[in-house]
C-alpha cells in the first residue's frame, strides 16, 4: 500500500485529502431489509464494474418478507469485493461497513477486519434500537469499536436536512438516507456518482420528485465525506487489467438465461422455459420474460409439477425445453424427471440450491442437492448432471448442459447455488459467431424398411427426436416400459433389463464426449483440493496462495457430476491426499469414495454461508504439514 495526496473531482468540486492506494478493497452494507442495502450494493458494483475493477459480490438477506425492524433476523447485507487484479470471491474480511442501525453492526462487526473503516448511522442508536439488536449498552460509546476506524455520522438527520422542502412525506424521505450512505462510500473509494444518476433517471424518470431527492442525498453524501474533517482520507484502487473485450456484470441467475437463450440459438431452435417461483430461482423466470423477441416462451405454472411437464411436453414438440427450481421442486418434479428419462427426451432442468431440508434456508447458499441430483427418482433413472462454479460460468454450463440435453436425447441437472445465483461480477461477452454450433438433426423418413423405429439407437445409444406430424413417422409415447428398437409396451422381464442398461450405457457413453479434467498446478505431489460448484473460487484462492509458499498443491474443479471425467481416477492416483470442500456433509466425496475407492479429506460447512478463503488455506496447511495420506 502507498500513500499519495491526490485531488478527488466529482463535476467541478475539487477536493484535497490523502489518498491511500490499495490493490482490493471489501465493503458491506447493511441495515434493516426494508432499507435498500442490496440496491446499493448493486450501484455500488455497477459503477465499479464502469470504473474497470474487477469485482465478485455476495448479497445475504433475511428469508421473511419483512421480518421484525431493527432485529437480528431482519438484517439484510450486501457485500462486495472489487480490486485492481483478478479475483474469485467476495472476499473473507471486511475493510469498510456501513451499518444503518445497531442490528445490521452487531451482525456484521464480526467480519470486520482490525483496523477496519466503520460507518454507522449514529441516529438509529437509541435505547429501543439497541434492545432490539440485543445490546445491554451503547456500542458507540464503550469500547466495542475501539479497534476499528469509527466514523459516527448522523445519515438520518443529514439526509432529512438535504430533502427539506422536496415535496415527499416523512417516510418517503427516510427511504433515501440509502443513497446518502452510498454517497458517502463512492466518495471514500473514488467511485463515479453518473453511473447510479444515470440509472436513477432510466428508473424513476416518470416520477421526477423521488428521482431528484435520490440524486440529491447521493450527492449530498458524497460531498460531506469529501468535506466533513473528521474523515480525513481517501482510499484508491486501480483499474484492473483484464482480456481485452468487452464487459458486462452479471449474475448467475442472469447469465443461466442468456445462456439457455444463447444455447437455443445455436441449434436453431425456440426455447420453453416452464417454471414455478421459487427462492433464489426466481430471477431466470423475470429475466427471460424479457426475451420474447428471441424466441423465448415462457410460462408461469400453478405448480412444479406443472411447469416440468409443461416443459417436457414442449421438448416433445421439438423446442429446447427447461425449467427451473431450488430443492423442494427439485422433489416435486420427480416423477415428471423420470418420465422425461423414460420417454428419453432433452430437458434442462435448473437446480438453484438453497439451505434445506424442507423449506429450510430459503435465501442461504447450499450443496446439499448433489446427491439428489443424481440419484433422487424411483427406479434406475440416471441422467446427466453437471454445475456452474462462477455467476460468469453460469453462461458457458448453461449452453453445456442444454447440447448434452439435445445431443444425447436425456434431461440433465445444472446445478447452481443461492451464492451463484445473485452473486455478480464481471462477464466478458463472448463473439457469438466463436461459439460452436449445436447440431440437432430430427429425422424426416422411416429408418427402417417395415415402419419408424423410434428406439433404435445411434453408436452412442442415442434414439431419434422425431417432431410430432412428421409424415410416417408416429410412435408411441409415455412412461410405461418400451420395446427395445420399436418402441412398443413392453412388459417382459428380460426387456426391461434390456432397456435399463441401455439408458444407463447412454448416460455413461457421454463421458467419452467430455473434455478430459484438467489441473492448475504440479500434476502429482502432496495434496489435490478438488471442488465442484461455487466452493471452486475460495478453494483456487486458497491453493494459489499456498502454491506460493512452495507447497506442492493442485486444484481441480469438477464441472461434469455424472458421468465424471473419464481422466478423474488416473489425476487422483497422483496425490498423497485428497481434500473435498463442500457446503454439505461430504456428498462428493461420497461419491469419489464409491466411484475410485479413495478416502478423500471432507472440509464441510453448512451454514447458510460460503467458504471463506482462510478456511480453505488453514485446512490445506494442517494436511500438508501431517505430509501423511489417507488412502
């Protein structure tokens, strides 16, 4: 780090305080969840991601609609990493947090490094605020903060004074002291304000009152951090340097629907999304309802069941077909999931997890369906199941799992997360015309000399798609067993044996047709960290790091789930141990267990949260110095 004094502009108000480089900064607001902190964060990412940082958020709010003001259970955060080089995580400790009441600094104090900058909203201190949260004395005055960079600033009273005479009610006006609070952190870091005017004007141009007073305490708060004297420097981080190209943020929620859209597209087809709201899934829904233009239909059903069959029914039709949910539709499409294995036909089916069992954590992140995923149907009912590691990665799964889907005439499970999901960080936008085609051919004549066969295979036991009314070629459909090659009911035991191995040859012939796992580091030595899903950014961090120290550690992150990789036991036979994060029990590592006959190290947490990089770091450190196996 290195200290400068430079000049901040914003406009024509030039200011002068010493200014701190830094190569990564963390903020977190937080506050009651009536009190905007995830749209803050957002602006707060957008104009990093304008600015040229590189940025990696993690949104955290309460599963009530409204829970209790100024409690615990109604705090709602927003956290958000962004540096002047590439990063993977939203980040382990907090440099800055902005706490709007005594809950949302009680449950966020934690996280704060020492030394750390802390921003609090001194007028939601009083007696009935501090009960609520559960503090017997003032944290303001004792010595709670005495290890932190206190700044007590009275963001109710200031953003009231700023909107004297605008025209809103009392309510209305308290609802801005969010902007303040940004105002006053864009100014801290040297982030640029028209950005968020901009967005202010697309967004409430229509109701010009609140439009202006947002502005307003935006502005507002950014010139009294730049004025008030007892916040007495800034901070600056550089541009980061990335591929050239250009940049978008994104979430995963966002990027799985560009990507279902992208994917249909490419193998000429209109895409079905079919899907019943649910948290943190929602957001595929009411973003590819925007895409009407592209060929995108979507419906919104009574109910899960509905919707998977709604989709497989589209499939049938000839449609790139999917839909979406979190781990309790995941249970209610089941049935509807085996019948679309019986009848053998493409569906993508997304799988946003979330804290469970039951209704569980419904805002929580979670890796607890894997299992479910791949084994979670009456009957031998395999499909393909792979995972999205990144919300940018979402795009590239998203198109992967819906070729596989189409290709090899099979549902398959994407697998996402609640941190994946609304997590966002910049996404370079690919040149469509680089991307490969998706070939899907529907046959248009008999294949054989007696009449259609609709279940005779191709060299990778795949049947044909056949678009219903293509002439001679009508075949039976449904979820009773089939005749081998001709498609008939069938109940003879040998049959369905028959077409049980079948169905599973298939499923495992896909592995042949994967890329083959790769490894960033030495391709043998002490320890593989091996990973699948969202838990890939916090366990790379941590490898390199201690790759850095001259550890021999690999890291690996497994994007196909079933069928693994045809190269994965071979990788694994190379290392001395083998360590699994996973935000569950160890449903991975159960299933490299029974797979390769490895006992592989678990680090799991199940918490609603995801993993720090340090737990990752410590844990590897511990293995490597017992420099023992576990096989």
């Amino acid at each position: 780090m290195t200290t400068e004094t430079a000049e901040m502009t914003t406009g024509s108000h030039p200011a002068r305080k010493p200014v701190q480089e830094l190569e990564e900064v963390t903020v977190r607001f937080a506050g009651d969840s009536g009190d905007g902190m995830q749209l803050v964060g957002t602006q707060f990412t957008r104009s990093s991601v304008i600015f040229g940082n590189d940025v990696c958020t993690f949104p955290d709010y309460p599963a009530e609609i409204r829970a209790p003001a100024g409690t615990l259970a109604g705090v709602s955060g927003f956290q958000i990493t962004f540096s002047s080089h590439d990063i993977l995580t939203p980040g382990d400790k907090v440099d800055a947090l902005v706490a709007l009441n005594p809950a949302a600094l009680k449950a966020s104090l934690g996280d704060v490094r020492p030394g750390g900058v802390v921003i609090v909203n001194e007028d939601a201190f009083g007696k009935t605020d501090l009960k609520k949260a559960g503090y017997e004395t003032n944290p303001l005055e004792d010595d709670t903060l005495k290890k932190y960079q206190l700044y007590k600033v009275p963001i109710s009273t200031l953003n009231r004074k700023a909107l004297e005479g605008s025209g809103l009610g009392p309510k209305e006006v308290d609802r801005c002291k969010n902007f303040f609070s940004l105002g006053v952190v864009y100014w801290l870091y040297g982030r640029p304000m028209e950005p968020t005017i901009d967005w202010l004007d697309a967004k409430f141009g229509k109701n010009p009152v609140v439009c202006e007073a947002n502005k307003k305490v935006l502005k507002a708060g950014y010139f009294f951090g730049e004025t008030c004297e007892y916040i007495t420097s800034a901070f600056k981080v550089a541009k980061a340097t990335l591929p050239p190209g250009k940049y978008r943020r994104i979430s995963g929620n966002e990027a799985i629907s560009l990507g279902l859209i992208t994917a249909a597209h490419l193998a000429g087809k209109d895409l079905f999304y079919g899907t019943y709201p649910i948290t943190p899934a929602s957001d595929i829904l009411h973003t590819l309802a925007m895409y009407k233009n592209y060929r995108v239909k979507t419906f919104q059903a009574e109910d899960e069941i509905a919707a998977v069959c709604a989709a497989i029914g589209a499939s049938f039709a000839g449609a790139l077909a999917a839909t979406g949910t979190s781990g309790p539709g995941l249970d209610l499409k089941g049935e509807a999931i085996g019948l679309a294995v019986m009848t053998e036909l493409p569906l993508v089916i997304i799988d946003v997890q979330r804290g469970g069992p039951s209704t569980g954590l419904p805002t929580k992140p979670e890796q607890s369906d894997l299992l479910h995923a791949v084994f979670g149907r009456h009957g031998e009912c395999p499909l393909c199941v792979i995972a999205a590691s990144s919300p940018s990665d979402c795009f590239d799964a998203a198109i992967e799992a819906s070729r596989i889907a189409m290709q090899h005439m099979t549902p398959v499970i994407l697998l996402s997360d609640g941190f994946i999901a609304n997590g966002e960080e910049p996404w370079r936008i690919p040149d469509y015309a680089s991307l490969p085609k998706i070939t899907v051919t529907h046959p248009t004549e008999s294949n054989d000399g007696n009449g259609f066969l609709p279940y005779q295979r191709d060299e990778d036991s795949v049947r044909p798609w056949v678009l219903p009314g293509t002439p001679n070629l009508m075949h039976r459909i449904g979820g009773l067993e089939k005749k081998d090659v001709s498609g008939g009911v069938c109940y003879e035991p040998e049959n369905h044996q028959r077409m049980t191995e079948l169905r599973a040859t298939k499923i495992a012939n896909i592995a042949e047709k994967l890329p083959l796992q790769t490894v960033q580091g030495p391709a043998e030595g002490d320890l593989l960290v091996l990973t699948w899903g969202g838990t890939a950014g916090a366990a790379g961090t941590a490898v390199s790091r201690v790759q850095k120290r001259g550890c021999s550690v690999a890291f690996a992150n497994v994007r196909h789930l079933h069928p693994l990789p045809r190269n994965l036991g071979p990788i694994l036979a190379n290392y001395r141990q083998v360590l699994i994060p996973e935000l569950n029990t160890g449903q991975f590592r159960f299933l490299i267990r029974g797979h390769y006959g490895i006992d592989a190290v678990g680090l799991n947490k199940i918490q609603g949260k995801p993993f720090l990089v340090s737990e990752i770091e410590s844990k590897i450190m511990n293995l490597v110095a017992t420099n023992g196996g576990n096989r």
